[in-house]
C-alpha cells in the first residue's frame, strides 16, 4: 500500500512570496489533516477535511494560508504572502479510522 | 502552561538499556493516548494507542497512562540502535477531536 505522497520535499522563498504544498493521501482515506511542525515542537494541526468538507480550521491563518481538497483525494495548502515565522515543516496526514498516516512533509524555509 | 509537557531530551543510553519516556498534560478531558516515532526527515509514524488508564505492551514497547496523575509513560526494553528518533506523546478528548501533540523526546542509542 502507497503511503502518503507530498511535494516539493524541501522549497525555500523569501518572505512575502507565496508557496504551495501538495499533498496525496492514501487510496480511500476519507479525512486529510495538514500540520505544521516547527523545529523542536510537536505538530500543530492547521486543516483537517472530510471528503472535501473542512471539519476543523480553527488554527488556519486564514489571512495568509488557504487549503483545498475539491475532489475529495489530493489537497494543495498555499502560503501567501509567506512570513519568516513560517518556516516550518508542512505535514500532510490521512486516516480511513482512528490511525493517522503521515507522509515526509515540507521543509520550508522563509528568508 | 502548555497542554502537554514533555522534556526535549535529548537523551542518551547505552544498547540493551531501558528507555524511559514521559509526558504530563493538564487537561482531565484526554481519553486517548498515543506515542509516534519520528526518524530525521520523516513524517511521524504511531506506535501505541491507548484509551484511559493501564498498560498496553506490544513487543519491545509498553506504554502507560495514570490519569489520576496526569502522566504518560513509554518503556523500552533491549533498545536497539534503530530506535534512535524524536518520540511525541500525544492525546485527544474524543475519538473524532484533533490530537494535540508534545514537543516530543530526541532519543540516541549508543551501540
């Protein structure tokens, strides 16, 4: 079975740029989450969807970052314009029941 | 104060030894406890699941939850070299809520 599948591995902007993430999660798994990992902290969960309804965005910077999941499979999280405090790992997850699947993330630095 | 405290480490034993991993959290509400292994460059990886308090072993592992005192543990016998990685503790109200996640523990097995 593929795991979840995210792109660029690693990408560098300077601040006020804008970025995007795209993420695939596992074959079937209904509910896709983005966390954002910054060095020496746990994940901190940005977007979970259901499908392609969102469930919970209550930590979504919402005047800089977006996320989509329109048919349901991939999701793409878009940064803009991009902050030095946004460097960070960007973690793509997918679960079917109660068990997560994380994918390699994003390592994005903001200079 | 933080939902969830756990010590950065990192922390150093010798292969063979007993590994000691802990967190404390302050809210009551947590029923789910889980630990994730995360190696360098990668997304993480659950280990232990648990609801409420007790033990639960799974090989090498045993991960316990007194939630009279509000503290998580993660044993592990005979480490081994390849168990080097950051472990998180982590844990959730409900089955559907978001989990929050600790800083995670870097763990060196020195063989």
């Amino acid at each position: 079975e593929a795991g979840v599948a995210q792109s660029p591995r690693y990408k560098i902007i300077e601040k006020r740029q804008s970025v995007a993430f795209w993420c695939n999660p596992i074959s079937g798994h209904a509910t896709l989450y983005w966390y954002q990992q910054i060095l020496g902290q746990g994940p901190k969960l940005l977007i979970q969807f259901q499908n392609n309804g969102v469930v919970d965005d209550s930590q979504l910077p919402k005047d800089r970052f977006s996320a989509e999941r329109l048919k349901g499979v991939d999701s793409t999280l878009k940064i803009q314009p991009a902050k030095l405090e946004d460097s960070a790992v960007y973690l793509c997850a997918s679960s079917e029941q109660e068990t997560q699947y994380f994918g390699p993330g994003t390592r994005l630095l903001v200079l | 104060q933080k939902e969830v405290e756990q010590d950065p480490g990192p922390l150093s034993v010798p292969e063979g030894a007993i590994v000691s991993l802990n967190c404390t959290y302050s809210n009551s509400a947590f029923q789910y406890f889980m630990w994730y292994r995360q190696y360098s460059r990668k997304g993480p990886e659950l280990l232990m699941y648990t609801y409420s308090s007790g033990n639960k072993e799974d090989g090498r592992f045993t991960a316990q939850v007194d939630k009279s005192s509000k503290y998580i543990s993660l044993f592990i016998r005979d480490s081994q070299p390849s168990d080097s990685a950051t472990y998180l503790c982590a844990m959730k109200n409900s089955s559907a809520s978001k989990i929050i996640f600790g800083s995670g523990t870097r763990l060196s097995i020195r063989p």
